[in-house]
C-alpha cells in the first residue's frame, strides 16, 4: 500500500515533468474543502462507540456554519457516500469505511469532477480540442492529479495526520 507522503512527492515530480513549477495552485472550491473536513471529521468517529455523529458538532470541531454543512451533506448522501440514521442517536455516518472511500469519490460529490479544466472531461465542451496544443497538458496533469485523490482515501488522511501529532518537537 502506497503511503500518503510518497504519493504527493511522485504527483510533484509528475507535475514537474509538464513544467509546472512547486508554486502552482489548483483551487478546490470551500464546499469542497469543506466537505473533505466534514467527511474527515466522520471517518475519525467512524469505529467509535457513537454510532452517528450530528452535525452541530462537526460544525463545532471543525469550525463551519451548520447550515453550510448542511448544504454539503446531500450531494454526499445522493452519491452513497455518506447515510444519516433517525432517532434518537441519530446523526451521519460513513456509508462504508473510511479505506474504502477515495477523495476523488468526495470531490466529484462536491466539485463534479476531478479534471483541471472543462474539456477534459466533456469533448463537446470546446471545439478547439482536436487542434489544441494545450489539451494534451490539461488531460495529462488531470489524469495525474486524479489517479492521486483515486488512490488518497480518507483513511491515508486520518493515518498522515496521526503521524503528525506523533512527531516529536524539535528541541530549540
């Protein structure tokens, strides 16, 4: 299994290869990040005890506006990925466990693909695509930046952020 550290330095050197330089932004959308915090923030509940976590706390914990998250929650459960349960310890949860959801399954919920530019995705989106010399790029840096989130599950997250807070302090 590819760990999360070593799949960011390969999709850089990847990115390199197209001339993209470290510097290069891709802009994920607030709903988008903001719905990788919530599904974050339920995969990390997902073995405890409570069975559904409500959404008055993650807004809480994760400092978002409950009725954004609210917003965020429906195309989540539309695409099966997340499935809400009624009653009294009621609340969401994971449909299926955090290993077993990708962040591109997340971003394609929220964002509606994981593609760099329009074309990319629909070939009726520009008429230009045959003659394009910068579609090949798009397609390539798309495909990349893809594969990445395909193979980053939410369970890669949680484990990187776990080694995070296992890491000693340097000493000044």
């Amino acid at each position: 299994m590819l760990k999360y550290a070593q799949n960011w330095g390969s999709i850089r050197e990847e990115w390199s290869y197209f001339g993209f330089k470290e510097d290069f932004v891709i802009k994920v959308s607030t709903k988008g990040r903001y719905g990788l915090r919530l599904m974050l923030n339920l995969a990390s509940h997902y073995d405890s005890a409570q069975k559904a976590v409500i959404l008055k706390n993650v807004a809480k914990e994760e400092d978002i506006s409950i009725r954004y998250l609210e917003q965020i929650i429906i195309p989540l459960k539309i695409k099966k990925l997340v499935k809400s349960i009624r009653g009294a310890g009621g609340g969401y949860t994971l449909a299926r466990k955090p290993g077993e959801i990708n962040l591109c399954e997340i971003l394609e919920a929220l964002e509606g693909t994981c593609a760099l530019v329009d074309c990319v995705e629909d070939a009726d989106f520009c008429d230009r695509i045959p003659t394009c010399a910068a579609y090949e790029v798009w397609k390539e840096a798309s495909k990349t930046l893809k594969n990445y989130f395909e193979r980053t599950t939410l369970q890669h997250v949680l484990d990187q952020a776990a080694k995070k807070l296992e890491k000693p302090k340097a000493k000044r």
